[in-house]
C-alpha cells in the first residue's frame, strides 16, 4: 500500500513516512462494490496500491460534497440578504435623487 502526504508541499510515500517517524493511523474496513467497478479497480491499480486509490477517490468525493454544500450555503445566504440590501437600497432613494439636477 502507498499513501502520499502532503507535508510541505512534497509528496512522501509510506516508506517515506515511517524513515521521517511520521505516524499514520489506518483503520481495515470492509466495503461492498459492483464487480464490474471491482474490475475497472483491478485494471487501473496493483494490488499494492488499491487502497491508497480508493482512499484519494473518498477524499476527493468528500471535498467535492463540502464544497457543494458550502456553495449551497453561500447561496442561501446571499439570497436571504438580497432583500435586506433592497430595502436599504429603497431607504436611500431619495437621497441618491436629490440634487440629481445639478449634475
């Protein structure tokens, strides 16, 4: 299995990790897949290297789930404040008006 880990912008494999004394903590679980995603799996990646794939997969799937939901939130949140920004807008109509005239 070949983790990398970004420290200092460099990327360290495993070996890497251990020689620097840099401990990772792994956890062994069981998941269940398509055999034919399974065999997509086996084609792209050795055996050696399927869970350091399928770990950077789940990474990337998590940030690209926080960032919808962050983009989601942003969203609510401009939207809400859109009209609290036209009534001030409207507040100060008049005064954007006055003396308009002159200009």
């Amino acid at each position: 299995m070949c983790f990398t880990m970004s420290l200092y912008d460099q990327k360290y494999s495993q070996t890497d990790i251990r020689e620097l004394g840099m401990a990772i903590e792994t956890e062994r679980i069981n998941i269940t897949i398509e055999k034919g995603l399974a065999l997509e799996l086996k084609k792209f990646t050795s055996p050696r290297k399927r869970s350091a794939f399928i770990t950077d997969a789940i990474k990337r799937k998590i940030a690209q789930q926080k960032k919808e939901e962050l983009e989601t939130k942003l969203k609510e949140g401009y939207t809400a404040r859109n009209s609290e920004g036209l009534n001030i807008t409207g507040e100060y109509e008049a005064l954007d008006m006055e003396n308009w005239d002159e200009y």
